[in-house]
C-alpha cells in the first residue's frame, strides 16, 4: 500500500479557506479501532 497526500486547493476555495487540523492517518485511528472491537474475530492485529 503507498501513502497518498491530499490536495484541498478546491476545498480551500469553496469552504472559505478552512483546512483539516488532524491528519487523515490519525483521524481514521479511533474509529478503526471501534470497528475492530465490534469484530474482534476479524482483527488483522
């Protein structure tokens, strides 16, 4: 799998500059980990 960067220039013009503060890496963190305590069976961990 390779990383992939974003790019929010339209999202920077159509939402009156606003940007994300969290990376998505870190964002996706908290809910995978929910899903995988919903389905502890099929954890890759």
């Amino acid at each position: 799998m390779t990383a992939h960067s974003t790019e929010n220039t339209i999202l920077r013009e159509h939402s009156g500059g606003w940007e994300p503060r969290t990376p998505l890496h870190d964002g996706i963190k908290r809910p995978y980990r929910w899903i995988e305590s919903e389905y502890p069976e099929r954890s890759v961990s």
